[in-house]
C-alpha cells in the first residue's frame, strides 16, 4: 500500500504507513537540495563562494510544500565560461532526483535563479 501524504500548515509532509507516521521537515528538504547543488560544477553561493555544507546551505534554498508536492527555488552564482542553462538544467535535475530518492517526496518544481557570475580568481 503506497503511503499518502498530508499537508497541514507550516507542518512538514507526513506520509502515512500502517506503523505510524513519517514526517521530513521543510529544513531538511533544503539542506538535501542545497548539497546535491554543491555537487554539480560552476555552482556557488551568491556570495561567489563554494555552497556551504549542511545547514547553513539552507539560506539559499527556498522550499515549499504544497498538498504532498515539493516546490524548491535556489539562488545561485555560475563560475564565468559555463553555459548557464545548461548549468541550470543539470542543477535542476541533481536537487530533483536527490530530493525525490531521499525523501520519497515528488519535486513539483526546482527554479533556478542566476544572480551573477564569477571569475575564477574570485572564487573562494
């Protein structure tokens, strides 16, 4: 039996199973996308910095939770010679399938915004 999922206000999903509940905090969502983002080459922070790890990826990740769906938007800077959409599209397909295979949760949408580039002498 698949489990279904609930939404509630400001509650993360909570799939139901025969044995209880299950439930992945919007935080947790946000740190999964923003690691598998970290993995994908040319993207940093918007500070120009490599993303951070952990937690503290969390504040460049927004993630919303709509009836059961996930909905993610990342702001992101591209390493200078890289093709942004290309860039783009390879960030989104990483944060979607590392979400959905780690949460179960299905992935809406991943929005990328490209808030400038960067050089490589000023990378971090």
């Amino acid at each position: 039996m698949k489990p279904e999922r609930t939404s509630r206000s400001n509650r993360p999903e909570e799939p139901e199973e025969e044995a209880g509940k299950i439930s992945v905090a919007k935080e947790v969502i946000a740190t999964i996308a923003g690691l598998a983002a970290s993995e994908v080459p040319g993207v940093y922070s918007p500070k120009g910095e490599p993303l951070p790890q952990g937690s503290a990826v969390q504040r460049y990740v927004h993630t919303e939770l709509l009836e059961g769906r996930v909905r993610i938007a990342l702001s992101v800077v591209i390493g200078y010679g890289r093709v942004l959409p290309e860039v783009a599209q390879e960030l989104q397909e990483k944060v979607k399938t590392e979400v959905e295979r780690l949460t179960t949760l299905p992935v809406e949408a991943v929005d990328v915004e490209v808030v400038g580039i960067v050089e490589a002498e000023e990378r971090s």
